[in-house]
C-alpha cells in the first residue's frame, strides 16, 4: 500500500514538474516602422527614446477566446547602436 503510494506520488511531481514543450517556429517581422523619437535630451542620455512599431507572427501559434483567455506569446529584444545617427532600419 505504501509503495502504490509513493507511485502515485512520484507520477503527480513528474506531471507536474516534467519538461513538457510545445514549438513553434518561422517567427516574421513585418511592417517595422519607427513612429516616435526624442533625442533633446542630449547625447547618450537615457531620457532618450525611440518607438518601434511592428507585425509578429509565427506558425504554431494559438489563441482560445473561451474560458480564461489564453494565447501564445513571444520575447522580442530591440537592439541598436548608439552612434552619430539616429536609429534607422535597413535592408
């Protein structure tokens, strides 16, 4: 008995806590645009900013309107240089 026991408990941590992954993949960056700047506050100063505006979409991705509202999401990092120009997109 105490060892059906340990069983059932050993298969509800590894339900619980077992690495269980979805995938998706092809994620497209469409329709990048910068829609808003501020460079007054000087050089190198972190009160500057620019807006980047942009499309995002991968296959596999899911989204349920029922129940609790639940959807796919994704990390997105914006990086740039900090030169003598303003940020501009290429390519």
């Amino acid at each position: 008995m105490k060892k059906c026991f340990l069983y059932k408990i050993l298969f509800i941590a590894v339900f619980l806590f077992g690495n269980f992954s979805s995938y998706s993949n092809d994620i497209t960056v469409t329709n990048c645009t910068l829609t808003g700047q501020n460079t007054s506050a000087g050089v190198n100063n972190v009160a500057n900013f620019s807006l980047v505006q942009f499309d995002l979409s991968w296959e596999n991705s899911w989204r349920v309107n029922f129940g609790p509202a639940n959807w796919d999401a994704a990390w997105v990092f914006v990086k740039f240089r900090v030169g003598g120009n303003n940020p501009t997109f290429t390519g």
